[in-house]
C-alpha cells in the first residue's frame, strides 16, 4: 500500500483508541499527515501532549510505514 496515502486516512478509520483521537484532536491532528505537517515543537508544547500519546503515535507510524518520513521532517 502506498505510504502517502496511510497518511491521509482518519485516525478512526486506522483503528486507534479514543483516548488517543480525542487527544490528537485537541491538538487539531485527525490524520498522520496533519502529523507530519506540523512542527514537532508545537506539538510537544500542546497541553495536552504527552508521551504516552508520543509513544503511540510513533508505533502508529512506524505501523503505517510512515517514520521514516516523520523522523527525516525532524533533521
């Protein structure tokens, strides 16, 4: 399957928790590509990050072939 386009599905249609999608869309994040548009800092800086949610995200993108090209968007 085409990398770009996992990043383009919902994260309800990618089977995560609630609690992770309620969490991503207090920081406006529906998809794994507003992810990767977004400056990682201004995330981190969201009240609601956490690393618990970091650490799901990074398996959900690592699951969807998609870290590579969220850690080069970091360098």
């Amino acid at each position: 399957m085409n990398n770009s386009s996992n990043s383009l599905k919902s994260l309800l249609e990618l089977g995560v928790s609630d609690d992770f999608r309620q969490c991503a869309a207090t920081m406006n994040i529906h998809c794994l590509q507003d992810v990767l548009d977004q400056d990682l800092s201004e995330i981190k800086a969201h009240p609601a990050f956490n690393y618990i949610w970091y650490t799901d995200l990074l398996s959900l993108l690592k699951k969807e072939g998609l870290l590579d090209e969220f850690q080069d968007r970091l360098l």
